[in-house]
C-alpha cells in the first residue's frame, strides 16, 4: 500500500545529540517536505525537495538539514538538539505537478 | 498581515447542523486551495480541494471559492461528533511553489 512512513513516532532527548528523524514514502511523489508545528500554530515549512539531490530551505529558519540521495527517503538531522527544538516535525509528499500534500504520522520531538 | 488567515475558534455546533468554515488568503496570485482535518494528535489529512470559482461538493463537504474577494469556506452537513477537529486551510500558488497553511479552526460537534 501506498504510504509515507515516519521514524520515530516519540523521541525524547538530551541537549546536544545528535539526531535524524526519517521520513520514507511509497507514493511515488517527486516532492518532499518537512513541516513544523507547535500546539496551536500553524504548520511552517522548513525543508523541501523537488527530488534526488535537489533540497531547499523554507519560510521558517531552521538549524537542521536535509539530504535527498533517494527519490522515497528524505531524513531530517539535527548536529546538536536543543530545547527550542521541541516540537512535531510533519513530513509530507505530492507528486511533481499537484500541490496536494500526504503527510506521514508525524515525529513529536522533546530536547531536555 | 498573514498570508492565510482563519478563526482558530473553538466553533461548536450541534450534531445534525451545518458546519462553517471560513478562510482569507492575501494573495491574489493563489490558484489552489485546500482543506485539511486534523484530528488531535495526528497529522493532517486532505478532505477537500479547490482551484475554480464556485461551489465543489464531496459527499457531506462542500467547498466554496470567491477569489474576487479571496475566500475560501468549507461547510460540513449533518455534521458528527467524529467531524471533532481542527480544520487546517491551506493556499498554494500553483505549480512549483509552496503552499501555505492558516492557523486552523477548531470544530466541535456537540452530541
């Protein structure tokens, strides 16, 4: 069945580790995006990619990066975690041509 | 101003009513437009899309474009207590660019 999967769906975590946060899909989707939402806000884009090898940043400054060296896998990292990067970061896809999105279930990310 | 502006709520109606969504977006270059539900604790989910002027209906949801006045409403019939969640509007300018999301209007329907 055709779907996005994200990894993991919890992760709690000390300041200053390391972390990648994985999104794979089945979809067949070009795009890729990575959304940030906090409790009652809206989603704000931070990453995304029109395929292999293509990434770009988005609206909402972030210190986390992105690789793109597969069409279905595009991982989040984060070099060293913060408390202020507590939140639930949403991975997404549309085919090349569509703006529909099709989210993954979400990673919901607490820095101690 | 926001890019895409909605009331965050709560709206509550009672079970069997009509539900009203509204959306406003700054943008007049906007082709595309979306609705999204998103039940608490998990991710979005697209329900409706819209990319004329007019009404398109999908079972109990109808969507509603007035890019005139740069619009865009959802309304949910005979809604139900499973129709409980945030209703995410979001606008992209079609083709290669992003699409942006509003706040979301929080619905509750009340048994």
């Amino acid at each position: 069945e055709a779907d996005i999967y994200q990894t993991p769906r919890y992760l709690v975590i000390g300041t200053g580790k390391k972390i990648t946060l994985e999104c794979s899909q089945t979809m067949g989707h070009d795009k890729m995006y990575w959304y940030q939402q906090d409790p009652g806000m809206e989603l704000h884009l931070i990453h995304y990619s029109y395929g292999v090898n293509s990434t770009e940043k988005g609206d909402l400054s972030s210190e986390s990066t992105v690789s793109r060296i597969r069409t279905e896998h595009f991982p989040l990292t984060l070099e060293s975690a913060r408390p202020s990067h507590t939140s639930q970061y949403l991975c997404a896809s549309s085919e090349w041509a569509d703006e529909k999105l099709f989210f993954g279930s979400g990673t919901q990310l607490s820095v101690l | 101003q926001k890019e895409v502006e909605q009331n965050s709520g709560p709206l509550s109606v009672p079970e069997g009513a009509i539900a009203s969504l509204n959306c406003t977006y700054s943008d007049r270059g906007s082709q595309s437009f979306f609705w999204y539900r998103q039940y608490s604790g998990k991710s979005p989910e697209l329900i409706m899309f819209i990319y004329s002027n007019g009404d398109k209906e999908d079972g109990r949801f109808t969507a509603q474009l007035n890019k005139a006045s740069q619009y865009v409403s959802l309304l949910i019939r005979d809604s139900q207590p499973s129709d409980s969640a945030t209703y995410l509007c979001a606008v992209g300018s079609g083709g290669y660019q992003k699409v942006t999301f509003g706040i979301g209007t929080k619905l509750q329907v009340i048994p």
